[in-house]
C-alpha cells in the first residue's frame, strides 16, 4: 500500500473519488485486449512500468483505478476521459497523478489552479485507489526564498527529508539564481530518499576542459525537478580526450545513458582564436604629443 503524503500547501479540498478494479479481469483484458486498447486508456510509460513488474495485471489494475477515482474527484470541476489521466511517480518515488488535455498533447491548462493526492492499495484480488483534489494555496510563496531555504534545512534535521526536497525544489521555483542552485545540490546530497524505481535513475556523464561543478549542479537539480535520480560522473579537467578514446576509462565503467561534454570554442574552431588582433578596431595614432614629450623634465 502506498499513503497518501499531503504537501504543505493545500488549499480547500474540492473533490474525493474512490474506486476498485477487479484484477482478475485486468489480467483476462491482457490476454485478450489488443494493444491499441491499452495504447487508449494508458500512456506508453504506464504500460513500459506495469509490464516490466512481476504481476502486471495487478499494477494495470491500480492505475485504472486511479482513473476512475480522478474522474470522479474532478467531475464537479471537468470532464476528463480515463486517457488523460496518467499515474506517474514524484522525485520521493511516491504515486502522483498527470493530468493531459483531450489529445494528450499537452497538460490539461484547465487543472493548473488544482492540486491531487492519489493513493493507491491492493490485496491478491482487487486494487484500490483514492484520489482527493484540492484547490492550490500558495502560503508557501509569501516566504523569502532564505526562509525556505532554513526550513528545507529543518525539515532536512527533523528526518522528513521528502518533504525537504520538496521544498528545496520550491526555493528553485521561487529563485533560480545560480547560488540556490549550488546551495540546492550540494543538500540534496544529505537526504535520504526511498529507492528510486529503474525508469526514474539515470546516468549521466560530464566531460570538458572547463570547470564543470556548477554545470553538474544545476544538471543535478533539473533532473530532480523532473522526478528522475540522477547518478553523475565528471571527469577530471581537460580529460576528455582521454576518456572517450580508452575503453578502459572511467566513463566506459560508467556507462552513462547521457553525455554532456562542454568544450570551449577555441578547441573546435582553433583559428577563431589564433590572432586576437585581427578582431579588434584599427585605432590611429593620436597627432598630439604628451606634454612629457615636449618637456625636459619627463
């Protein structure tokens, strides 16, 4: 069972819906149903995840669920379609809901004053999810972003540290200066999160001949604030050359998913650079001389 873990800044609770999915008849669909069926009621995501796990008929039948208790908390407010409707994970790992608009195309603009919480339970037969829609409060944006900053610290102290990182990924919502991000990066570093599922880790490589620290942290706190985990491998500066061609180097035992490699233009285009001279303005010659020049006292 994954609980339902209320953020701070809720306002008035707008919509509750409830709802069962038989999982025996989720697992008959799979067997029968053919895929564009599912392609309809789930994003590629949801069905890479559900089907990667060792009883997917269970977790297809959570995320149905979830669809119908969504439709039913929004139905005061909108009229969704189950396709537009997606259960994703958050940067703590914990269940959240997406919504899309009709197309899927693009987020569903008319559900940006809203806020949902979606928790969602099974036994051997049945997946339940509850699913409550609160109007969005912001009592957290009349803070300074120093003030968040201290209390991500103290919730970071106090062991609630799921909740730290949500408030540190407010500081950078509220002020994205390149000091927060630093400050943000090197804190995240000091939580202890649940583990984070295969889909939400990636792997990332950073290479140049530039200092790469402040690079690698606002790398670092962007994929957080995209729900993934970041694992990181910089190399030492100006080795890029050494560790793209030797197999044997760090980067091959890393196996990144991602390279990044920030090399600056004097190596790529050498002759941009060969003679500043040839960049700067023709300046003449002043006709007057220093008063020194006209002096014997210089």
């Amino acid at each position: 069972m994954v609980a339902l873990q209320a953020p701070t800044n809720l306002g008035e609770a707008i919509g509750i819906g409830v709802d069962t999915a038989d999982i025996a008849e989720l697992r008959r669909s799979l067997s029968t149903r053919t895929p564009p069926f599912y392609s309809r009621l789930f994003s590629a995501d949801e069905i890479a995840y559900c089907r990667s796990q060792a009883s997917a008929a269970r977790h297809f039948a959570a995320r149905f669920a979830a669809k119908e208790a969504a439709v039913k908390a929004l139905s005061g407010v909108v009229q969704l379609g189950y396709w537009q409707v997606e259960v994703v994970r958050n940067a703590a790992g914990a269940p959240a809901l997406r919504f899309w608009n009709h197309d899927r195309t693009g987020p569903a603009a008319e559900l940006d004053p809203y806020r949902s919480l979606v928790s969602l339970s099974h036994t051997d037969a049945f997946a339940t999810a509850f699913v409550v829609v609160h109007e969005r409060s912001t009592p957290r944006m009349q803070l300074t972003a120093a003030e968040m900053m201290k209390s991500a610290r103290r919730l970071r102290r106090e062991g609630l540290h799921e909740h730290a990182l949500d408030t540190y990924l407010a500081v950078i919502d509220m002020a994205p200066s390149m000091t927060n991000y630093l400050t943000v990066a090197q804190d995240l570093d000091d939580l202890t999160l649940p583990a984070a599922t295969p889909r939400a880790t990636i792997r990332i490589a950073l290479l140049g001949n530039a200092t790469l620290d402040h690079l690698q942290s606002y790398v670092k706190v962007e994929c957080f604030r995209a729900g993934l985990r970041p694992l990181i491998y910089q190399a030492g500066f100006d080795q890029y050359n050494q560790e793209i061609l030797d197999p044997s180097s760090g980067l091959y035992a890393f196996a990144p998913e991602v390279a990044i490699c920030a090399i600056h233009p004097s190596r790529l285009f050498p002759t941009l650079h060969a003679d500043a001279s040839l960049c700067l303005p023709k300046i003449a010659a002043p006709k007057w001389k220093p008063a020194c020049a006209r002096s014997s006292t210089c």
